[in-house]
C-alpha cells in the first residue's frame, strides 16, 4: 500500500521511457475536479517523479487544472487491466501517435449478460453522449450533439448458465451469460459498455447502464479486464502483454469451468 492509500500495483512492463501495469479495480486513473481519489496519477508521481507534468494539460468543466502526469489512455474506475504509462513527453507524443493511427493492439475480457449465438462479430455503431444522463454514452436513439464512429470486434470464449445465480428474469435472460474477448478499434468513451449495453448484452456489473441488473457470477464491480495490451516501444520493437486476472475473474473463471488459450 503506497502513502496515498493506493492498493500495490504490479509492474508488467518496464523500459526507460514507459511502464504497462496492471490496473486494480477501484481506482479512478486521474482527478475529475471533484472526488477527492485517491487517483492511480498519485501513484505515478510517488512511484516515477520524472513522469511528473507529462502528458496534455486538461481542465474540469468547473476550470480546475487536472493532474494527467503519464496518462495516455483511461480504463474506467472499476476496469482492472494492462494500462500504459509514459514516463517522458517524448514517449507520450510517440503512444499518442500509436493510438491515433490505430496501431495500438487492445483486446478485453467482458462477461456479459445472455447468450451470444454467434462464434464472433463486429459492432458498428456510433456513439454520442445520452440525452438523458450527462454521465453515460449511447450508440441507441436519443444521443446529443455529435455521433462519432464506433468500432467493436468481439469473439465468444464461453457462454452458458450460472448456477449460482438462479433468479429468472422477466426478460428472458434469466442465468445465461457469456465471456466475450472484445477488440475495440476505435477508442470512444465506455465503448464496449455501450456498444454491448446496445445490442442488449450489457456487461455484467454495469451499474450505470444496466442498473436494474442484478449483481452477478461473485462480481462486486463491472466485468470487464484489459487483458492484452500491445505496442511499439521506442526502440520500433512490439511489444505484447497480458495481463493477469484479479481474484473476481480467476473465480468466475475457474467456477464455469472456462478454458482461455
């Protein structure tokens, strides 16, 4: 535990110029202007001073200077996984770059509601902010403002049925569910959350877009793990990693008898 509050954080990449950890659940990556955190930012800072101020300077809707210090990506509070940091602004520039020409390799273990019939598929749906709740994004009827290009390539790893969560709801879902590994090409905003909670499969856990859900398969928290991550480092090598998984998916996993490769 850091002097911040900060549960450990496992390193699973380290060079000169960036860090990939694996993210623990909970945790918020940096300040909105209103909670108090603690912030994964706090971390960085404590655990790597020169990644201090790097990055791009970003103000709260109230005009309060957010602490961004090596964040190049998010994961939402409550997604745990492979995040990458940059320790210097060279290397934020040089990701930045990865990630705006889609370069940037992605791929998500999500446990959603109901049975997905298919082996895979792609959603293509945009995605614009909800006109009913400045918190959420939809890619449904009623967004405001600009719809932007959404792209989401998914593969079925396992679907079936809980035993161990019986309740039979009236729409039909019921105890079904399946673990999906999800590639998002572009990277909007709660993108899987929303491409998924649109075609009527939310992820398992998302209190914000599937609240009437009931909580389920032992998760406290969206099901949702960044599990691979890959890149280019600065010296042009790929590099490719993968994430192990906190104690919540390793249970469900193991309790559904699901083989991953």
């Amino acid at each position: 535990m850091s002097n911040k509050g900060i549960p450990n954080i496992a390193i699973l990449y380290e060079d000169a110029d960036c860090v990939v950890i694996n993210k623990p659940a909970h945790l918020m990556v940096h300040s909105n202007g209103k909670e108090a955190g603690p912030f994964l930012t706090d971390w960085i800072v404590e655990r790597f001073p020169m990644a201090k101020g790097v990055g791009e300077p970003a103000r709260s809707e109230a005009g309060v200077d957010l602490d961004r210090s090596g964040i190049v990506h998010r994961l939402d509070r409550d997604t745990s996984g492979a995040l990458i940091i940059a320790k210097t602004q060279e290397c934020h520039a040089w990701l930045k770059k990865q990630f705006q020409d889609r370069t940037v390799f992605k791929k998500y273990l999500a446990f959603v509601w109901g049975e997905m019939e298919e082996e895979f598929g792609t959603i293509n749906r945009e995605i614009g902010r909800s006109g009913s709740d400045f918190r959420k994004w939809t890619a449904q009827r009623g967004a405001r403002g600009e719809m932007r290009e959404a792209e989401t390539y998914w593969t079925r790893i396992w679907t079936g049925i809980s035993e161990g969560n019986p309740e039979e709801r009236k729409d039909g879902i019921g105890n079904k569910f399946s673990l999906l590994e999800a590639e998002p090409k572009t990277g909007r905003t709660h993108q899987i959350r929303v491409h998924f909670n649109a075609i009527y499969h939310p992820v398992v856990g998302d209190s914000l877009y599937a609240p009437k859900r009931p909580l389920a398969l032992g998760f406290e928290r969206l099901a949702l793990h960044s599990w691979i991550f890959e890149f280019e480092n600065r010296e042009g090598k790929r590099i490719r990693i993968k994430a192990p998984f906190p104690e919540d998916f390793e249970r469900a996993i193991t309790e559904l008898n699901i083989t991953l490769k």
